[in-house]
C-alpha cells in the first residue's frame, strides 16, 4: 500500500514539472514575439519618412561673419577683439530661448557684423521637449561641418512648428540630409567625447535657468523672464568703450608763427636787391669823348711851331 502511494506521489510532482516547464516556454516564446514585434515596429517608425522642414535662406543672416569656437567649444559669431561679450545660456527645447532667437537676435547680430559684439552660444539642456541632448549634439556636430548656426535656426523652427516630436531622432536625421550634412561624419561624431566634454562644461556653468544673458560677464536682470530687445541693446550700449569706432586721425599740424620783428625792416630787406644783382645789373660806364675843336687847335700849333723853325736864321 505504500508503494502505491509513493508511486502515485512521484507521478504527481512529475506532472506538475511538467506543467511548469511548458508554462514557462510559453511565457518565454510570447516575450520573444512581444520582443519581435516591438523591435519591428521601431523600424518601421525609424524608416518612416518624417517632415523636416527647412527653413529658406538660413545662412543669410550670418553672410559675412566670422564664425568660431571658445575654449570650451562652444559656437561663437563675430571679431575675437570686439570690445563686448555677450554669451546666452539656452536648449533648442525651451521656450523662452525660442523667444530670444525670433524677437531679440536680429538686432544683436546686426552689432556683431558692425564689430561691436562676440556672442556666445551655450548649449544647455533645458526645457520640457524631450531629447533636448540630442538636439544640442546635432548642432554641435552640425557645427563639425561649418553650418552650426544653420541647424540652430532650424531647431528653434521645429521647437514651435512640431512640439515634443520636435527632435525625435529620426527628424534630426532627416535634418541632416536636409543641410546637405554628411550623415557618417555625423553619426561618428553624435556620441563623441569631444560632443560630451562640451555638454559637460556647459552644465557645469554657474546657471540655474534658460535663457541665461551676460554681457561682458554680468547677467541681465529681468522683471519678468526675458530681458527686452531694448534692455539687452541698452547693457550693450553701456559696456562699449566710448572711444569705440572713432577714427584714430593725427591731429593736423599747426601753422609755424611769423618772426617777431620790425615788419617795415623785414620788407626793406626784401626789397633791396643784393650786391651781387646790383652790380650785375649796373650798365658799364661810357668812356669822356673829345672835343673835335680841342683836337683841331692842337693840330694847327703843331705845325705852326715847325714853320716858325724852318724859316729861322742860323747862327754866324
């Protein structure tokens, strides 16, 4: 009887291993599909043409200006001699740096072609889009290829045109293409240690909020979130030099003073011709002429006195 009952025992825990086991096969073969299908599905969408609009003209507004980076790498317009900084603190995901790019940047730029003004972009990773990062990598690696500010004008655009779809990888992709960018020296640089050691600096600036502005160092101070195109024109004006932009022109000469002395002397003096001309211009004087009757009267005793001798008696 206890065999029996050992028998029937070992049967029922075999049959409940089983049972499990091919419980977990089905667990495991509806990951795998759930897995599949996932994956399937994220390639489809990755491959999905997306719209990506590009802007016109967008390298116009930078025609004629000097582009380069900081130390830290960051994308900088305008003369490294310019005599006032002004560096902005922003992400492509907030608001309020969309709002400094369409009301205020026109101006500022308008000062940094005359000379007047470095500006300095900051890329920080603010705002409520998701993958801010991703959209500062692509400008940044952008810039790697020379149209930096082209793909800044392009995110800000997408900020307000596609909302939190904005920087979905796959439009970024579609920007590149758009720019004309190459996509492999863009994707090996997306990642890049020199894209992060730039990321990196910028989160580690002394800034709590977006959009950040300092002028020559000193932050502009609002009432209410952006300081206004006039305010930021205003702080500009203020940190100029006010020798900037005169003409460095020599004083002309002054005119040397006369001679202090008798002026009726002086015109006397200038006025006498000197020896040498006095006696080149004197008219050499005429020899005395003699009197014909003078000449005649000494002939006519001459030969008188030679009558006189011929007709003389002579001595005894």
């Amino acid at each position: 009887m206890a065999k029996k009952t050992s028998s029937r025992t070992r049967a029922a825990r075999q049959r409940r291993q089983r049972q499990r086991r091919q419980s977990r096969s089905v667990l495991l073969l509806a990951a795998i599909v759930v897995v599949a299908v996932v994956a399937i599905a994220f390639i489809v969408v990755r491959n999905q043409p997306v719209d990506a609009h590009i802007p016109d003209d967008l390298s116009a507004a930078y025609a004629g200006i000097s582009r380069s980076y900081s130390r830290d790498g960051y994308p900088q317009l305008g003369e490294i001699e310019a005599p006032v900084t002004l560096e902005e603190y922003a992400s492509f995901a907030c608001p309020g740096c969309q709002q400094f790019h369409e009301d205020s940047l026109e101006s500022v730029l308008e000062l940094v072609q005359a000379g007047q003004v470095l500006f300095t972009y900051v890329p920080m990773q603010t705002g409520s889009i998701p993958n801010a990062q991703g959209a500062s990598r692509a400008a940044l690696c952008a810039g790697q290829q020379g149209l930096f500010w082209e793909m800044h004008d392009m995110l800000f655009d997408w900020q307000t045109r596609y909302g939190n779809t904005a920087f979905s990888q796959n439009r970024l992709l579609a920007g590149v293409e758009g720019l004309g960018l190459r996509e492999s020296l863009f994707t090996g640089c997306f990642n890049s240690s020199a894209i992060s050691t730039t990321l990196n600096a910028a989160l580690n600036e002394d800034v709590s909020t977006t959009p950040t502005l300092r002028v020559n160092g000193v932050t502009l101070e609002a009432d209410q979130g952006l300081p206004s195109t006039a305010t930021i024109l205003q702080a500009i004006d203020d940190a100029t030099p006010d020798d900037w932009g005169l003409s460095h022109v020599p004083p002309e000469a002054e005119p040397a003073a006369e001679p202090v002395g008798e002026p009726a002397a002086v015109e006397a003096e200038e006025a006498a011709p000197s020896p040498t001309e006095a006696v080149t211009e004197q008219e050499p004087m005429p020899e005395p002429a003699i009197p014909e009757v003078q000449a005649a009267d000494a002939q006519t005793e001459a030969e008188a006195e030679t009558s006189a001798e011929a007709s003389a008696p002579s001595d005894p």
